[in-house]
C-alpha cells in the first residue's frame, strides 16, 4: 500500500531485482512509481505499508505432504517523495 491514495499493489514473487546496470529502467510487476511529490502531505511523507504472505508446503522422503497455515508479516514506512523541477533555455 504506497500510502497515496492509489490502488496496493500485489504480485506474486518477488519480481525483478534492482540492479545498477538496469537501473531506474528495469520493469517488474512489483514495481511502484509514485506520480506526485509528498511535501503536501501531513508529516511531510506518505505512510506506506508492505506486506509478505508466505505459503508453506512440505514433503518428506516418506511421501508425506502438506500445507502449513499461511504467514503474513509486513512493516510500514514513511515514504518521502521529492519533485525536482528544471527550467531550459
């Protein structure tokens, strides 16, 4: 939740990794890009949460098998937005 106003984000996996050779470039289905700068916002910053949920299967080498309870763990962050504006001639 990217704390906006705009619709969570959900995806399955962990998407594509950040790497300095793709940079700001790279395109995953976890990806969010925020449209407006956070400095109107009460604190400054928009209040974002992230959250995991973990599905556990098993086997054994008997054949056994199975599925755990899911596990959700998350934190929330204060996300702050700058805007960067430049005139040219």
């Amino acid at each position: 939740t990217p704390g906006d106003g705009r619709t969570p984000v959900t995806c399955k996996g962990p998407g594509t990794p950040w790497t300095a050779r793709i940079g700001d470039r790279a395109k995953s289905s976890c990806m969010y890009t925020y449209t407006r700068a956070s400095h109107s916002q009460r604190g400054r910053h928009f209040r974002a949460a992230m959250h995991v949920t973990w599905i556990v299967t098993w086997r054994s080498s008997l054949g056994l098998a199975g599925r755990l309870p899911n596990i959700r763990t998350g934190s929330t962050m204060n996300a702050r937005v700058l805007e960067l504006q430049a005139l040219s001639r």
